[in-house]
C-alpha cells in the first residue's frame, strides 16, 4: 500500500489535472481527455479524498456540491456598483455614440473592445488570495444575492485561479447563462419528469442559479463567461482587450467572439458579423457590447448617472410575429394609468409566448389604428413588455371593431380624467380605487421593492377584494388565522406568507423609499435619495429645493416627492410601516455628516484624478451631502482638477470658483 506521503502527492495531482481538464474543456473549448477518463480521475481522487478527510481542502474539484442548503440568501453588498450599459438600437446612436466618445477624450479615432452581450444573469466572483471565497447575483446593481454555494457547482468557475501567481483580490464579473444544447436536454429531462418546461435558456439559468439547494444547481449544467473586474487588475495592463486575455489565463472562460475594432466602421462590421453568425452561436446572445479600449481613456470618461460613457450595448432589432387581436382590454396601473392591452391570439416571439400586448394609450391605439379583429404584427425585444408594431392593413377584414376608451374607470366606475399635456387618460379615485391599490400593494411587495414572497397578483385581489388590507403597513397587521380563512389558502402557505412579511420589515432605506411608490421615483432615484439625506424624516420634510440637490433630480421628480409627502395618508401609512417595525440595514452608516465642508455644495469633476476613479470620487461627494454638476457655474463651489483637465478648469479659474486637487479633495471630506 502506498504511504500517505505518495497518497497526499496522488491527491495533489488528481486535482491539478482535474483543474487543467475543466480549463481546457469550459475556458479553451477544448478537451483532451474523454468525459469517461475525467470521471475516472474523478472517482480516483474522490475515493483517496473519503480514504483520508485531512486530506480534503475547500478548492478541490470534490467538493463543488457541498454546500448544505439555505433557507434564503444572504445579501452581499458590491464592493463597486455592478452597473448597467446604455443601449443603442440603430446605426445612428453608435455614430453618435462614438462622437461623444472621441470629443471626450479629444481623439480622432478610438479602438473598441468588442464582443457578444450574452443573454443571461451578470454576476460577481470575488477571489482572495487566488481562491473564490465570494459569489453574488447583481441585484439592484448594489446588493446582490450570495450564491457562493450555488456557483462553486459551476465547472466553468474556477474555484481557485491559475497560475504561480495570481493577484492577492481580485474581483471578475461576467455572466452565468445556459448553452442552447444544455437548455434543450434540461427540457428533454423536465418533459420526461411530467415538471413544467423552461421558457428560453435566460429563464432557465436564472431558476437554476436561485436554487437554495445547490445539489439542484449543480445538475443544470451552467456556462459562465467573464466580461470584466470589479476593479483595477494591475500588472500594467493598459488594454481591456489586455484584461481578457489576463482573465483567460486566470482560468476563466472569455468568448472567442471577442475583437478590438476601430471607429464606426469597425464596430458596424463586428455588429453585422456577430449577427449573421448569431443562430450558430451555442448560447443566446441579444446584441454586443462596446467598450473602449484604452482602460486609461475609460476613466477619463468616467460613469454618467448609472452607465459608464465608455461603453454602450447595440442591440439586435426585437423579433416579430403576426398574430389577430381577439380583443382588447383596458388595465388600470398603480398611478391609475387607463393603458388599452391587445388581447392577441396567442403567438410564439423572441423566446416566449405572448398573449397580450401594450397598446399603451388612446393616442397610440388611433395612430397605429389597431382594431378589434385585426392581423398585426407582434415585437418583444428582451425583457420588454411585447407591443403591436402595426397593423397588416392588407388583412383586414370587414368587420372589425374599433376601440373606444371608457369613460369611467372600468373597475371603480370613477370617472376617468385626461389633462390636455398628457396622453394618458387616469381613473380619478387613486387609491380609493381597487385596482390602483393592488397594484400599489403588489409594487410595495415586489421583489425590488420590499421582496415579500409569495404575495403575488392573486393573493393581492383576495386580499384587497375581501378589504382585509387597504394599505401597505396592513399587510403588517396580518396573521396566520387572517390568511388561513381565504379561499384555497392551506395554513401552512399562510404562515410562509406571515414569514416573509416579517422578514420584509428589515431592508433598506432605498428599497423602502422605491417600494412607496412615489411618482417619478424608480429604483435609481430611491437609491440617490437614501445615500443623500440618510432617513425617511428627512426625506419627508425635505422642501423641493433640497430635494432637487439631490444627483439626478429634477424639478418634476421632486415636486412628485414634496406632493407624496404632503398628502396626510401618506404619511400615515409610513409612519404605521415604521411604527409596525419596518426597520433599514445602512441607515446608520449612511447617515449624512451635516457638518462636513461638503454639504450642500456643488461640485464639478474634470481630468483625471491619480487613484480615484470618477465614478468614485462623485460617490464620496454624494456620500458627504455634496452635489456633482457636469458644468461650471456660478453655482460651483468647488471644481476637482485631475490631469489634463481642460475647459472647465479654465471657466473656473476665470469665474474664481475654489480648485481642488484629489488630495485636497480628500482632506475636505475627512470625517
Ligand atoms: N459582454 C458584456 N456584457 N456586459 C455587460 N460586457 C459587459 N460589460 C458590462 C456589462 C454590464 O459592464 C462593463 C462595461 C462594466
């Protein structure tokens, strides 16, 4: 029998070589080993691993499934914004994408790194000391999922990096999607097991990803490719086409699809040649992506609101399908929207299939001249609601019926108002109105907003219908004797509804302010009006004119805050929300120092700074009650200087506006 010393050397090559077949097989896309012989190394090392347990140590390729399972997932802050891209749909945005791009960094030409937007989940996989120790979902772009266990199971991510020396942290983002071939064969599986089949690979990977088992995870077979690090890489890197290539030889899986092109024409090529090449690709793609090139150049340009001006997505054009309008209904939003909803026989495009389609307003409806009967043509691009593109005119036939809006609210009887600036005709009754106040209800509980599971559409209507809750806090007085006495409610979902309800009462201020329903606040706002003022008290006496101090907020979105605010039941129920003991994570540490030098004041940031991005020097203004402004003013207080700072400078010099250099910068907010 061998000796541990030649077992322990046994052990270390199993894995080595183990490690060296999943690169090849999921980062080069080329295997040398047949999947018998890997799962003969496999069993080898598995079988010495149970032999001698001192032996086993988390990175082995043994121990992907081991996780137990959650009851739900932790949150992980990012330690940078995951955040989204601007899109761009015609050839026109792109040259006008690049103009912007080229005065930005006074070029005359600009290279791109390009490559295909895969059609999955984007992700975060933070390594320490070249192991993953941390694996999260994007979330709302701040807040993720922790999905370590259920990630470990993915072959295609390397448990620890490769190489003799990899970066002490390091943080890689790209994204988790399922391989066409895969997604049929997890149907094939899920026919046979008479369980409901998947809709497209983007749904299947997101359901196989949010498993709180990872045993289930790690029978779906997921790909992963990476697309970028949460921060600098280091080693000198200048290129992101340079970052990739580092990524490849980290371990990880970069497409092959990738290119660096230059100026329009090029990221026009690349956009025409992915396309056409797009039905043979082994996973969905919905259009590529374009980033600069020069990762110098991509901090000059820095972020504007939550998309870097660096780089922009350029969509493939949405997929069609004709289909007859049976009908067409009138839906009642939460703002008490009137939006007339095609009812469409039903039609398979882009992935799902679709039974309704917005129509979105009167106007819409008289200038697309859709009729009751009609032949149309269907359009659904990505996530979006699908909507009728037009009617074929050609097939219509004689007796189709035309659309008339109601004049009372179709569910309150309320009169319905239309004001002459707007298109959008409203029930007038707001809240009082049952239909707005499901859809408050269903907002307030949605997963963005307070994450209460379960509380879906049809519970919602019981709810409201049977007028057990009127309000969002009386969601808050509801107990499992309550639920249990609604129809088809088994008192064992009842009381995994009261659960998640007390759950949802410890969140985040952002999510809180989102989840109200403020008109004009979305998830973005809500986010810069948490970090700004810090508490809801605030908030909620905050005149207009403090309100508008805050990034991206303009006159309308903070008159439609003050007026929420000013309206007693809606103060009410915020304060019954917190008297219920709705409760926030960060508000602490996110308080507002009103005494930092900072506060109040407008800054403007020009050059580029030595350590801190753009991104991130505005964050720490915001974070200390500061404003950025992308113009000197008058209104400037302080303009930040960077290297090769130009005109704005200049403007601030002639003005007398105070000039801060990034040390500078820093002392001034100093806690
Ligand atoms: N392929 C690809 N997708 N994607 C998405 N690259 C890429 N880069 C992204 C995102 C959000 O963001 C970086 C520009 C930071």
């Amino acid at each position: 029998m061998a000796g541990a010393p030649q077992i322990a050397a046994r052990v270390l090559q199993l894995r080595a070589e183990l490690d060296q077949h999943n690169y090849h097989y999921y980062a080069l896309d080329r295997p040398v080993i047949s999947d018998a012989e890997y799962d003969r190394l496999f069993r080898e090392l598995q079988t010495l691993e149970g032999q001698h347990p001192e032996l086993v140590t988390p990175d082995s390729p043994t121990q992907r499934v081991g996780a137990e399972p959650l009851a739900e997932f932790a949150q992980v802050t990012h330690r940078a914004p995951m955040l989204s891209l601007n899109n761009a749909f015609t050839d026109d945005e792109i040259v006008a994408f690049d103009k912007r791009v080229r005065e930005g960094l006074d070029a005359e030409a600009v290279d791109y790194a390009a490559e295909p937007k895969f059609d999955g989940l984007a992700v975060s996989l933070v390594y320490a000391d070249g192991r993953l120790v941390t694996a999260a979902t994007r979330g709302d772009g701040y807040t993720g999922e922790d999905v370590t266990g259920n990630l470990r199971t993915l072959r295609a991510i390397p448990l620890r990096l490769r190489g003799a020396r990899p970066p002490a942290a390091l943080e890689v983002r790209g994204e988790v999607l399922m391989l066409r071939a895969d997604f049929e064969r997890l149907n094939q599986r899920q026919r046979e097991m008479g369980a409901r089949e998947f809709v497209n690979p983007r749904n299947a990977a997101a359901g196989s990803l949010r498993q709180l088992d990872p045993r289930i995870t790690a029978t779906r077979r997921l790909a992963f490719y990476a697309y970028s690090t949460g921060g600098p890489l280091g080693g000198g890197l200048r290129k992101h086409s340079e970052v990739l290539e580092r990524l490849a030889e980290l371990g990880f899986p970069v497409t092959e699809e990738r290119a660096v092109v230059t100026g329009v024409a090029g990221m026009l090529d690349y956009y025409a040649t992915i396309g056409a090449g797009r039905s043979k690709l082994r996973f969905d793609i919905d259009g590529v992506v374009y980033k600069v090139n020069d990762l110098a150049a991509q901090n000059t340009l820095g972020f504007v609101s939550r998309a870097p001006r660096f780089s922009i997505a350029h969509k493939f054009a949405a997929e069609e399908a004709m289909t007859v309008v049976e009908g067409i209904n009138v839906q009642v939003g939460r703002t008490g929207a009137l939006t007339p909803v095609a009812r469409l026989k039903p039609v398979f495009v882009g992935g799902v299939t679709v039974t309704n389609a917005t129509l979105h307003n009167e106007d819409e409806v008289r200038r697309k001249d859709v009729r009751i009967g009609d032949t149309v043509v269907v359009r659904r691009a990505g996530d979006v609601i699908p909507e009728v593109a037009r009617v074929v005119i050609e097939q219509r036939p004689p007796d189709t019926r035309e659309f008339v809006l109601p004049a009372r609210c179709p569910v309150c009887d309320s009169e319905v108002v239309r004001s002459a600036d707007e298109a959008i005709a409203r029930c007038s009754a707001g809240l009082f109105c049952p239909a707005q106040r499901k859809q408050a209800l269903l907002h307030f509980a949605s997963r963005r907003a307070m994450d209460i599971e379960g509380l879906g559409d049809k519970l919602v209507e019981q709810l409201v219908d049977s007028r057990i809750v009127h309000t969002p806090a009386d969601l808050y007085r509801l107990g499992v004797i309550k639920l249990s006495a609604l129809e088809r409610m088994a008192e064992k979902s009842a009381s995994n509804i009261v659960a998640a309800i007390e759950k949802s009462k410890r969140t985040t201020l952002a999510r809180f302010i989102y989840a109200l329903g403020i008109r004009n606040v979305g998830e973005s706002t809500a986010q810069d009006l948490a970090r700004s003022f810090g508490n809801i008290e605030h908030i909620a006496s905050a005149k207009v004119e403090a309100l508008q101090q805050v990034q991206d907020v303009g006159p309308v979105v903070a008159q439609s805050i003050a007026e929420f605010f000013a309206e007693p039941h809606n103060r009410e129920v915020v304060a019954q929300l917190l008297a219920a003991g709705v409760s926030f994570e960060e508000t602490a540490a996110r308080e507002i120092d009103t005494a930092s030098p900072a506060y109040g004041k407008t800054f403007v940031l020009t050059g580029a700074l030595p350590r801190l991005t753009r991104d991130e020097a505005a964050q720490k203004i915001r974070d200390h009650g500061g404003k950025v402004s992308g113009s000197v003013s008058k209104k400037t207080d302080f303009v930040v200087a960077g290297e090769d700072a130009g005109s704005k400078l200049l403007k601030a010099r002639e003005l007398g506006v105070a000039i801060l250099d990034e040390a500078a910068l820093l002392k001034l907010l100093e806690p």
